[in-house]
C-alpha cells in the first residue's frame, strides 16, 4: 500500500500542550491557566498548564527524535498570549522563541504547519467576554496579521483554527471548557464570531501576499443513525449539520447550510452580524482542509420531551457491533476515515486535505512496559494500520489527500485530563522529563520513510 509521491508523515501537537513554559518568556496567562488557579480540583492529579511537555527548553532534542521518527512534516500552534501579552506590543522573546523552532524544523526536513488558536484564549480577551465579544474578532485579525509578518519567511503552511467547535461545544453546551454555561444562543453567537474570526485572518494572508497556502482545521466525525427509520436517519442528519457542517460548508462553500438557517429560526436563535460579513464567505474560502477523526458518532432519533433542544433532534446510542478502545471508552471505527474521504471528494470539490490528528489514547500504558524499559503499544501500531488502509482505498478512489498526522509526537498534557491518557509515539516521563520511544515510534518511521504500509 504506497502512498502518493510527497505525502506528509507526521504529528500534531499545540503550544500550550507541548510547551510549557506558562509564566515564563513574556508570556500572559491565557484561560487554561486562570482556570487551574481559580480551579485546581478540576484538573487530573491537580497537573496544570504550567510545565506540560516542556518543548519550550527541549525543542532541539525534540527536533531531533522527530527527525529520527521519519517526520517529514510537525503541526503545532502559537500562543496568543505569548506572542501579544497585551494584545498590542509583540514580545519580542516569544519572537526569537518560535522563529528559532521553525527554522531548525526547516533546516532538519521536517515542513512546519502553524496553527493560531487551538483552545487557548488570552485572560484579557475573556475577561472581555471571549468569543461572545465581536471586539475578539478584530484581536484575532490583528494577532494573525503579526504572526504572517514575523514568521511567513518559515511557513508555506498555515491554520486559523484547530478543532472550533469543540469550545463552543464544550464551554458554551457544557462545563468542559470556560465559560462553562449551557446556552443555545451565545454558543450560535460565540460560534459565529469564531467563523468571522477565522474569514478575516484568511482575507488578511491572502491579501497580505504572503507566500503559501492557509486552511483550517476540522474535527469531522461521521454521523451514522441507529437505523434506515426516516426518524433515526433524521436525526443523524440534525447531527451532521450543528457538529461537522455548520463551519465545513462556510468554509469551503462559502456559505451556511440551509438546515442550519431552519434549525435557528426554530429554535428562535437571534445572532448578531454584520451585513458584509457573509461575503467574505464566498470571497475567502480556504486553500485545504485539514480533518481530525477519532471516532464515530451514533445516533437516535431525539426526545419530543426533553427539555435540552439538542436532545430533540438527536440523541447518542451505543451500537452494539462497535469494537471499543477498552483504556478510553471511544469506539474504535476505521472505516470512517474513508467515508470521510468520499465525503470530501464527492460533496466538497475534492478540495485539498490531510488527516490532521488521529491517534489512539490508553490510560495506565506504563503497565505495557517490557524488561527492556520499552512501551510496546502494539494497540497504537494497530490503530494507525487499520485506519491506513481505510484511508489508503479512499486516496486510490480519488479522494485529494496529501498527508496523515498522528496525535501526537510526545505524550501531551491534555485540558483538563493532563497525562490521564497518553497517545505520544514518545514516552514523557513527567517526573525526570526524560523522552524514550515507544514501540510505535519506530514502526512509524519505518512507514515514514518508506512512504508505504508496512507488512
């Protein structure tokens, strides 16, 4: 199974994930870690984002076990608040910080692709109301901006936002992220200015004539009803649009679907907009896409009863075939990768993308360390051949794939998991902060550098 001349082999990380570093280097504090001050309790183990994988003093090293590892290409994020602390003055220290790391990952081989905002707000701009605020929107403009004129001399590849709607589902559907609150209304409108936010750091690069290409990143889960019933089948449409289409078509198309537009106005949703927002849509659709798969979503038809809306249109159900990832709960579900491909190549022009994150988290992996000190993490070996080969049919059956990027490279602090479940190729041993591959990592170069499906 050989893949297209040119594909990208790697793995996707963030900033406040993989570089610790919380109060130092000029930074301001984003609301991971007022979260951690206010909340300890809430976070695993009481770990917060203060050291995480400590890629801020170690990305050398880093560099170079990727290097080691067959990557030919590193997905991570800036932090906003490192890079602007007070949103008008651009530090400097943070400046010499990331120029300094894409230029070794240039140098090593390996093609950097920056991502601006993955979860990780300044205080200042929450404090301000977040992505309820339209002030955010304009911040976010100006923060992109200075981030192609300082670094687009050593990126070709860049990304607005990983994963969007997860805040907005998160904090503004539930408690996982702040603010925290149960709202239908300021979740559409958070959302929409996220969208905003997104459209105008597009119109800035491409009218900036910076070199390159700029795109977004999307966590795409496949929605499939529990039956044909036209109710159950309905209901995985209802899913499909609020949690993969709502910013897919916008993005792509230019333009919102018509099943979103209907369930606002029957929800009775009011979004603020502004009259030359929606043009942009259409003026500034991104270059690829970039897609997140870990599992699929199944669904039922909803409760009439319920009082959450949410549950009147879909409800979730465990498919009784599913094959479970038994150290994380999450169905394990390859062939979703392909439908995912056809997707794709058949309803959204075949537009450029790349597997962006997908990998397999397990809780308590030490206990698969052999007398050697090695993690044999066969599972994880399994997960990414099985999924491989999905993907590997939908790129010989058209689909415009160019890349695929485990999640993740090190073993990453995770939100308000921490170290709970570790997906790194390379161990992190949170107490030394020694660095040793896994099984995996050497499996994977194998495929890397061979640029096809090992036997």
């Amino acid at each position: 199974m050989e893949f297209p001349e040119g594909f990208l082999w790697g793995a996707a990380s963030s900033g406040p994930q993989m570089e610790g570093a919380g109060s130092c280097g000029g930074k301001a504090q984003n609301v991971w870690d007022y979260w951690f001050q206010k909340e300890p309790e809430r976070f695993f183990q009481q770990m917060g984002p203060e050291d995480t994988s400590g890629f801020y003093d170690h990305y050398k090293k880093d560099i170079v076990t990727m290097k080691q590892t067959g990557f030919n290409s590193f997905r991570t994020s800036i932090s906003w608040a490192r890079l602007l602390p007070d949103g008008n003055h651009v530090n400097e220290e943070a400046v010499a910080f990331y120029r300094h790391v894409l230029k070794r990952l240039n140098e090593s081989g390996i093609r950097p692709i920056v991502n601006l905002f993955h979860f990780d707000m300044p205080l200042r701009l929450y404090e301000k109301g977040g992505w309820d605020n339209r002030e955010v929107v304009d911040e976010f403009e100006f923060y992109a901006k200075v981030a192609f004129e300082r670094f687009g001399d050593h990126v070709e590849d860049w990304v607005t936002f990983n994963e969007p709607i997860v805040p907005i589902e998160m904090g503004y559907l539930n408690d996982k992220h702040l603010p925290g609150v149960f709202d239908l209304h300021r979740a559409f409108q958070a959302g929409y200015h996220t969208l905003m936010a997104h459209v105008k750091a597009v119109r800035a690069f491409k009218e900036g004539n910076n070199s390159g290409k700029i795109g977004i990143i999307l966590n795409l889960t496949p929605s499939y009803p529990r039956s044909d019933n036209l109710i159950d089948v309905e209901a995985a449409m209802w899913a499909d649009v609020l949690f993969n289409r709502s910013f897919l078509d916008p993005v792509v198309k230019g333009e919102f679907p018509e099943e979103l537009l209907s369930f606002i106005e029957q929800e009775h949703i009011h979004v603020r907009s502004n009259p030359l927002d929606l043009p942009l849509l259409k003026d500034y659709p991104v270059d690829f896409l970039g897609v997140n798969y870990y599992q699929p979503r199944r669904v039922k038809a909803g409760s009439s009863a319920s009082a959450n809306p949410l549950d009147r249109y879909f409800e979730p159900y465990q498919w009784d075939g599913a094959k479970m990832n038994p150290h994380r709960g999450w169905e394990i579900y390859e062939k979703g990768i392909y439908d995912i491909a056809l997707t794709v190549r058949d309803q959204y022009g075949n537009i450029p993308w790349y597997v962006a994150e997908n990998g397999m988290g397990v809780e308590g992996e030490a206990r698969f360390r052999d007398s050697s000190g090695l993690i044999q993490d066969c599972y994880r070996i399994e997960f990414m051949r099985n999924h491989l080969k999905w993907l590997h049919k939908g790129i010989e059956e058209g689909s415009n794939c160019y890349g695929y990027h485990v999640w993740t490279f090190i073993d990453n602090w995770s939100w308000l998991n921490e170290y709970k479940n570790r997906y790194g190729l390379v161990e992190l041993d949170l107490e030394t902060g020694r660095r040793k591959k896994k099984k995996s990592a050497d499996w994977f170069k194998v495929l890397a550098e061979s640029n096809q499906l090992p036997e």
